[in-house]
C-alpha cells in the first residue's frame, strides 16, 4: 500500500488539472487513470473535434478560394489522413499532461479505481487489486461515459448507431450521418460535412439534433433515459 496526501480518481480536465495544483501546494498526489491522461476532452471530445474541424474549415475555404480571387485546381479530401492527424494531435496532447505529472512528481496509477473505504482508494490493475491510502482526501473527478437511447430503438451498437467516441475514430467517411447531441456536442457537428463523401450537397449531407430540438412532448429524452420508460407511444412534433 502507497501512502499520499491526495488521490484522484479521474485523469480528465477536473482530475488532472487539481492533480497539478495540489502538487503545487506541496502536497503528494496520485491520480487513477485507466485511460490516456487527458480524459475524454483531450482522448474523445474537444481536442481531437477540433483537430477535424480545422480540417474541415481549411476543405471549405480552399473550395471556396476562387471567390478570394484564387485559383487552385481540384481539391480532393481525403478523410483517413484529417482523422489520423486528430489522433496524433489527441496523442500528442495526452503526453503533454504526463509531461506535467513528471513535473511535479505526480503519481499515475494506470487501473480502475474505487472508494474502499474511509481514506482509502482500491485500483484493479491487470486484475489484480491493490489498496492506497490518501491521508488527506480522495477526489472523484470520474467525468461521463456516453449513453444509448434504446427506449427509441438507438442502443448504441457502433456500427450503425456510434457514439462521439467511434465517431473520432472511424476510417473512412460515411455517405450520410445524422447527428443527436447535446448543444456543446453538436456545435462540432458540422466539421463532418466537408468530410462526407461528395455525393449530395453538403448542407443535406448530415442533420443535427440537440435536446431542445427533440421530437417528442413530454418529459425530455434525457429525463427518459434515466427513467428508463419508453417514448415509442407519446405523440411527436417535427424537429426543425
């Protein structure tokens, strides 16, 4: 059993961030990650989104350079080269936080972690379990895990239903997508457009959805989801 004043549960932006800090306050500090350090802003959400986005801004404006009075020739995209440059930038990002653990002697546990008890924290690491204590606090910075809507027939399958997740990850560009995000989620949504293959204009291409927009009366999904009851019998309006 290691002995620490702190121990984060959660490598995200709330784990790694107070990790750092707390380091900084001349405390020892120990985080449990069984991912990449980042969590899932800078592995699965803004970082490598925005990676796309960059890419999928530079598409639009080369397509659109004649309108500046510039003549290129034919701009082709090639979408496993953007998605494979937001997992480099994704990567490179992680190490920078590993970087600043080394820094300031912060300790990563790479395991599953849990509460075992008062000041104490378990971690599952290649199925075994070993216990460290936290003389001061432990910090529960888990974050979120993305969720399916089977009530609505959208249980999350990853090939024709697939979370934010596989979608930053996918090898090639679908023809069609539709998007069901919440607002901060969706706002990354139109980096697919310029990516999608060139087989409809790029407005009709992909349609996004955000909770507000919902097609249903009554409770909001999200409320059905956690209750688990079905919308499959309430009546619908149109979204848009």
């Amino acid at each position: 059993m290691a002995s620490y004043d702190v121990i984060f549960i959660g490598g995200g932006p709330a784990g790694y961030v107070g990790a750092i800090r707390c380091a900084q306050l001349g405390m020892s500090v120990a985080v449990v990650e069984r991912e990449g350090l980042g969590g899932t802003c800078v592995l699965w959400g803004c970082i490598p989104a925005k990676a796309l986005l960059e890419a999928a801004s530079l598409a639009t404006r080369v397509t659109h350079a004649k309108d500046f009075g510039v003549t290129v020739g034919d701009v082709k995209l090639d979408y496993g080269v953007a998605m494979k440059r937001s997992r480099t930038v994704s990567t490179q990002n992680s190490k920078g936080v590993e970087f600043l653990f080394k820094k300031n002697k912060i300790t990563w546990i790479k395991g599953t972690g849990r509460i075992a008890g008062k000041n104490s924290v378990s971690v599952k690491i290649d199925g075994k379990e070993e216990k460290h204590e936290a003389k001061k606090a432990v910090v529960v910075s888990t974050g979120s895990r993305v969720k399916g809507l089977p009530q609505i027939g959208l249980e999350l399958n990853k090939s024709t239903v697939i979370s934010s997740d596989e979608a930053l990850i996918l090898e090639s560009a679908p023809k069609t997508m539709a998007i069901m995000a919440p607002a901060q989620s969706a706002a990354s949504s139109p980096m697919f457009s310029p990516l999608l293959e060139p087989r409809s204009p790029s407005s009709k291409r992909f349609r996004g959805f955000s909770p507000s927009r919902m097609p249903t009366v009554g409770p909001s999904w999200r409320e059905a989801s956690r209750s688990g009851r079905s919308m499959s019998s309430r009546p619908r309006r149109s979204a848009m």
